[in-house]
C-alpha cells in the first residue's frame, strides 16, 4: 500500500509539472510526507483535528502563493490596459488636433473663396 501512494505521489508530481502553465497553473500540494494515517484520521480516511491542522498547513502556503501570483496577474492586466488607455487617449488628442487643423484649413479655404468672389464682383 505504502509502495503504491509513493508511486501515485510520483506521477501526481510529474503530472503536475507538465500540465502547469502560466494561463492555468497547477498547484501540488504534498498531504503525505508527515502524515500519519493512524494519528491524523478519525476513520482510517477523514482527517481527525490533528489531521485538519496538518493540512490547513500544507494548504495555506499552496493557496497564498496562488492568490499572489493571480493578484500579480490582475495588476499587470490593470497597469498594461491603463497603458492602452493612456495612448488611445493620446491619440485621440492628436486625432482632434488634426480634426481642428483641418477644419481651420477649410475655414481659410472658405474665407478665400468668399475673398474671391467679391473681387470678381468688383
């Protein structure tokens, strides 16, 4: 039996490797080593209090390290949208002003015209 869980443990281990990613990580968290399925479990398979103890602190380290590195993710998506955010706007100043030359172009082109044609009138 005890031969068996360190065989499962192994490829749990080498599963876990290959299938972690930076899009989908995976978190292995060793219940194992240190475990004592006497002394730890009320039943010969749920965890006792000692057992529930013994976990939370295995778990706990798994579950901020996760957190973090989502928190990580989250704040880098936020800084390079704000950054995306930052530029549109820039260009969209650029864009106005363009707006704004051109219509000021237009304008002159108008008042030239108008100057035109009264001196043709003339």
């Amino acid at each position: 039996k005890h031969a068996a869980l360190l065989s499962l443990n192994t490829l749990l281990r080498l599963w876990a490797e290959q299938a972690n990613a930076k899009i989908s990580p995976v978190y292995l968290v060793d219940h194992f080593s240190g475990f004592d399925p006497v002394a730890d479990l009320r039943d010969g398979l749920h965890p006792n209090r000692q057992g529930d103890v013994k976990m939370a602190q295995r778990w706990h380290p798994a579950m901020v390290r996760a957190a973090l590195e989502v928190m990580e993710d989250r704040k880098m998506e936020w800084v390079m949208e704000k950054e995306r955010e930052k530029e549109m706007a820039e260009e969209g100043k650029l864009e106005r002003v363009m707006e704004k030359e051109g219509e000021r172009e237009m304008e002159v082109g108008r008042k030239g015209k108008g100057v035109r044609k009264e001196l043709r009138r003339r």
